[in-house]
C-alpha cells in the first residue's frame, strides 16, 4: 500500500496564529510571575487562620517554576503581560466569531458520545479512530472551556488587583482570600489545559505544528488518516504499514 498523496489545505488564519503565539508567550510570563507573587504569601488565610480547602498552606512553588525575581518584580511582570493577554484574546474571540470559526470549536450534538469513543481510542479499547474532522470531541471541549477558565482568571484576578476599589466583585466571590483561591485555581486549570494541549500536539499531531506557523495543514497526515494514538502511528509510512492487508 503506498502512502498517502499529500492534500494540502488551509487551516488557519494569519489572525489565529499570531495570537495563538502571542497568547503563549503573555501565558508563560502571567503563570510565571504568578507563582512568584504567590510565593511571597503562600496560602489563602489571613495571618494565624487556616483555610479550609488549601493543604499546602505555606508551602512554596519551586524558584525556577517563578518569573520575576521577587515580589515587586513579579507584579510589575504579572501586570505588563495581564494587558497583552487580555488585548489578544479579545481579539481571537472577536476574528473567530465573525469568521465562523467558532463553528469548529464548540461541542456538536452527541458531544459526550463521540468524547467517549475517543477516549476508548486513545486507552486502547477501540481500535480505530473516530470520525474528527478539523478536531476531535475532547479537542473541542478543551478549546470550548479555556475561555471560559480565562475569564475566571482575568476576573478574580483584577478583584485581588483592586480589593479596596473593586471590593463588591471580591465579595461576590466571597471575600478577598476565597477570590485569590479562584484565581489561583483557575491559573493552575489553565496550566493543566495547555500542558495537555502541548503534550498532545507532540504525541499525536506534530504535523499541525507547521499549521500554526504557515497556515498549512497536510490533511493525509491527520490523526484520523494515521489512525494515530499518542506515541503511535506518527510516521505516515508505519500507519501505512498498518493498514496495510496481510498477503
């Protein structure tokens, strides 16, 4: 069985990969920075309280997890990246409402269904990979929620930004401590979604690294083509291979 002829096509526009560069970038300084200014005051109750749903009070994220150097560093950091990442995002949601392109990124009906099929893929249970399109189910839902986790972010933040100005936002999300605990909650849910996002890139789709740079996306290498799980099948040949019938 011969490979694949190659079907190029257009994947991204040139608004979604700079911003989803520059999101990267304004992240990594914000989480950065973050987990220093965290490490200044390393829990969520107020002097000589304990809080009831934080075990590690006074424990400290590891120094070269941080950015900032310390405290004022961090802030001046936290605050010159919060803009940025805001701006951009603003932007991103703005182009891809207009263009349509949110039509690719919010669950279709039988959402659970198709997320389940595809997690039975990637544990082994099923043997071939599910009908996708541009992204799968659980693509879809991670895209879907990060929005939504960075408003959270962006919100509880600037009510810890301007406690005494902004002090009804704080109070709607109980108190000043429980608004840094949902701020540094959600921090870390973002984390966990890009972590994954990147991880997942590596080890199933590395060829859609070249489509967010250029915009081009080799169709007959998707996953679905490769019948690609993570580690496995990344090679188009050895998918080839595979699916190859027994002489």
């Amino acid at each position: 069985m011969t490979e694949s002829q190659p079907q190029v096509v257009h994947r991204h526009h040139w608004i979604v990969r700079v911003t989803h560069w520059a999101n990267a970038i304004a992240l990594v300084l914000m989480i950065g920075s973050g987990l220093r200014i965290y490490n200044a005051f390393p829990g969520f109750a107020p002097r000589g309280e304990s809080f009831c749903c934080w075990p590690w009070e006074g424990s400290m994220i590891a120094d070269n997890l941080t950015f900032g150097g310390w405290l004022g560093g961090a802030r001046h950091w936290h605050f010159a990246a919060m803009w940025p990442l805001v701006m951009n995002g603003l932007v991103y949601l703005g182009f891809i409402w207009l263009h349509g392109e949110w039509r690719d990124l919010v669950p279709r009906r039988g959402f659970v269904r198709d997320a389940l099929a595809m997690a039975k893929f990637y544990l082994w249970i099923a043997g071939e990979h599910p009908r996708q399109g541009k992204h799968n189910a659980l693509q879809r839902g991670a895209y879907f929620v990060m929005p939504y986790v960075a408003a959270v972010s962006v919100v509880t933040g600037i009510a810890i930004w301007k406690p005494v100005q902004l002090g009804w936002l704080g109070a709607l999300m109980g108190g000043y401590a429980w608004a840094r605990y949902w701020h540094f909650l959600a921090m870390a849910a973002l984390i966990v979604l890009s972590v994954g996002h990147v991880i997942m890139v590596l080890a199933v789709d590395p060829y859609s690294l070249r489509a967010m740079l250029t915009g081009r996306y080799n169709a007959s290498l998707s996953p679905e083509a490769r019948n690609a799980r993570p580690l496995v099948n990344l090679l188009p040949r050895r998918a080839a291979k595979a699916e190859a019938p027994d002489e």
